[in-house]
C-alpha cells in the first residue's frame, strides 16, 4: 500500500503562500564537464580512493543536456519553487570574465521556469570552487572571497529578472570542516588549523556577495543557507553536557553566530593561535549584512560524549537510521528551529534541504519508497510544530529532486524523490515524489 504525506488542517504549511519546492546542485545532477573549467571535485573524484565508488560527476544525471526534460518533471510535481545552484567554473572564465555559454545555460533554464511559473531559488556557490583557485590557496586564500564577489556581481547583472531568491552559500561548514579540516570533501585538506580560517574567508565571501546582491538585485530574496546538526549530550552528566555545548558552537553557532551578532562564539578564545581565523578591521560587520532570509538544511542530530583528550566525542548514530548512517530524529529539527529563533533575531526562514537516503529498489517500474515518505511525514510535521511555536517558517525544499552523485559516497546513495538509472539517465517518479505532490496539489 503506497503511503501519504498530510499536515493538520489548521497548519499554515498548508496556505498557498507556503512555497514547496524540490532542490538540487550543479556537479551533483549536470555532468557536460567538457564545457566548463575543472573544479576541486572534478580533481578530488580522480583522486584515487576519495570516492567511494570511484566514481565522478564528468555526466551525472545528464542534467546539461537533459534540463529540459527535467523541468517537465518538476511541473508535473506541482511544485511552487525550485532550487538549483550555479557552477562556478562553467559562468566564468580563468580570467574573471562571465563564459557566454555557460550564461545562456543558465539563461535558458531560468527563462523556462519562469514560463512554468516556477520560483527560482538561485545558490551561488555548492562547493565547486574552480581548481584554478585552489591553486592559489582556495578558501585559506582570502583573495578567493574578493574573487567570489566579482563573480556574485557578474553573474546576478547576467540573470537579472528570472531569480526569485539568492543564496550566497551552500553549507559552508560543509566546505570548510569536511573540505579544510577532516580532509573528507574536496579539496581534502586535512588539518585543524585550516577549518576555521577557511570558514571566515566563506563567511566573508558571503557578506561581500550580499553587497553586491543588494546593490544589483534589490528584488530578490538574498539570504545564505547553513546546514545545522543538533548537539545532544549522551548523559545528563555536567561533562557530557559542556561537551554537546561546545561541538555546537564548534559545528553550528560557529556559521550562525557571526551573521546575527557579529561575533564567533566565544569558544574561539580557546582555541590555540594557529586554529584561529585572521580575523581584519571590518569582517565581522561585511558577514553580518542583514539577510532577507536565513536557509536552514536538516537531516539528523549527533549526540556527544567528554573526551579527555579533546573537548568531546561524537557517538555512534543511534536507531533507527538512514540508508546513510543517519540517524531519524524530527524531535531535534523543531528543537533546532525554537532554539535559533529564540538565540538570534532571524529573517523569515526557508527549509532549504530536509530529505533521506534509502536503499530504493525499483520494481516494475516503481519504487515503493515508504520508509522515505514516513521521514518525510514526520519532518514535516516537525516543522508544523516549530512553525506552531512562533518560528517564521515559509517554505520546504525536499532534497533532492532526483537520485545524483552525493560526494564522496558517489553514486551509492539515493536522496531523490525521482529514481535515475545511471546507465539510461531514465527518471522514475518515487512514491515520496508522488505524495509529495499530493500534498503540494491538496492545499
């Protein structure tokens, strides 16, 4: 029996001005690499044994010559908004100057949305840095926020008209801690005296886009959008509780804080010298330029244990868990929503990605993704009550639109409320596309 997604009646995620949108990223869906400068993925993923498949994003889900029809498929989900990102090496040239072709690109998928009466959420930047700027230190180079500025300029004179709403950044903890510090993204830079020195240099590549955005794009919606990963203590003990307090303003405040006070958490104090970011006269000001938005991104909580050698220590994910390892928890996405809009004074917000691995099998023809539609339901509703309790919540993206290539775990885990075949890039809508998009049309 195929499930389905419903919200109480009262719920104002069920007034029409609430946007539902599906979301995806550049290297995750496009391939057509020959078109476009190379990035750090496209070197991370020929690195061997960085992907766990040995796999890379040089066709994807084909989305460069597929868009298309990928944009049939997302009217036919009825959905309000789309989020897609821009890569930045198919935009712009080695030079700094915007690449017309991969512009008109753009261009035209902007233009058939807008037709579709589809809402275009923009993100500037889903980590594929051009290589040539890795080359010159990418994010521990703070040259690379000045050049992420002018690209951010160039390219919202470009799109100019078609973007309902800009987000400057994707996940940059993501970038910076799994990219700078664990070394598990690309680049792979792996040392605790890059994290936060490549954070602030995102952080600040964020506040000079915003300059320009409100300069060139007053129209839109400009925001920024943060993945956070609740911090919970493994015991009531005092030292567990001191541990989850500190790898969440390690791993969460640590993006947040900087925007809506100005400031980095005062943990920063206690870390040695050369952990520290360089931090200039008037940074802090330019990274807490005020938003139109705040995305959120949700998909688990961790639990933290003291550690005698370091501050804390992450304990296995508990039941019951995703295809990924994740564990299913929705009590802590309303608490992590309360407990924001309780900390800071927040712009309205968007759920920008919320969604699940499984292990989708397709049968004749279906996939019969219930596990899927159960998390959706119950993050959903997560989001009703956090909503209920005073947050300014006015959208949800489900992530993803469609199966693709997620990073370093390659093609191995499936996100999408549509099934890919990889070998015949056919598209299947999932039973959690298809409530999903009962839910959407039943408002």
């Amino acid at each position: 029996m195929q499930a389905t997604l419903s919200l109480p009646s009262s719920s104002t995620m069920l007034n029409k001005n609430f946007i539902y949108g599906v979301a995806t990223a550049s290297f995750q869906i496009e391939g057509g690499a020959a078109n476009r400068l190379p990035c750090i993925w496209d070197t991370f993923c020929n690195t061997p044994g960085k992907v766990l498949d040995n796999s890379n994003g040089d066709v994807a889900c084909n989305h460069y010559n597929l868009w298309e029809k990928d944009i049939e498929l997302i009217d036919s989900l009825g959905v309000d908004a789309y989020r897609l990102s821009i890569s930045w090496p198919r935009v712009m040239t080695q030079s700094g100057d915007l690449n017309p072709e991969g512009v008109h690109y753009y261009l035209n998928i902007l233009k058939r949305l807008k037709d579709k009466n589809i809402k275009a959420f923009v993100t500037l930047y889903h980590w594929d840095l051009p290589q040539h700027l890795e080359d010159n230190g990418g994010w521990l180079n703070r040259e690379t926020a000045y050049k992420f500025q002018e690209y951010a300029d160039k390219i919202s004179i470009a799109l100019k008209g078609y973007v309902h709403s800009y987000a400057t950044l994707n996940e940059p903890f993501c970038s910076a801690y799994l990219g700078y510090e664990a070394g598990i993204h690309a680049p792979g830079i792996k040392g605790k005296e890059y994290g936060k020195k490549a954070a602030h240099h995102l952080l600040l590549a964020h506040g000079l886009a915003m300059q320009v955005l409100t300069k060139n794009s007053p129209n839109t919606s400009n925001g920024i959008v943060l993945n956070f990963t609740p911090a919970y203590p493994a015991t009531d003990s005092a030292a567990d509780k001191a541990a989850s307090d500190y790898a969440d303003d390690y791993f969460n405040q640590w993006y947040a804080k900087p925007l809506f006070d100005a400031q980095y958490p005062s943990i920063n104090e206690q870390l040695p010298k050369d952990q520290q970011p360089v931090i200039f006269k008037d940074d802090m000001e330019i990274i807490s330029h005020p938003l139109d938005f705040l995305g959120v991104n949700f998909y688990t909580r961790a639990v933290y244990s003291h550690d005698d050698n370091e501050k804390f220590k992450e304990m296995p994910a508990r039941e019951p868990r995703t295809d990924i390892g994740w564990e299913i928890y929705p009590d802590a996405f309303t608490a992590l929503l309360t407990s924001l809009n309780e900390k800071y004074i927040l712009p309205p917000i968007y759920i920008t990605e919320n969604g699940a691995a499984m292990a989708d099998k397709i049968v004749d023809d279906e996939v019969l993704d219930n596990d899927r539609i159960s998390y959706y339901q119950s993050h959903l509703n997560a989001v009703h009550c956090a909503i209920e309790k005073g947050v300014n919540v006015q959208g949800y993206f489900a992530w993803s639109l469609m199966d693709n290539f997620e990073w370093a775990e390659g093609y191995t885990k499936r996100f999408g409320i549509v099934y890919v075949n990889y070998e015949t890039q056919k598209r299947t809508i999932k039973a959690s596309g298809l409530a999903y998009k009962n839910l959407i049309s039943n408002r």
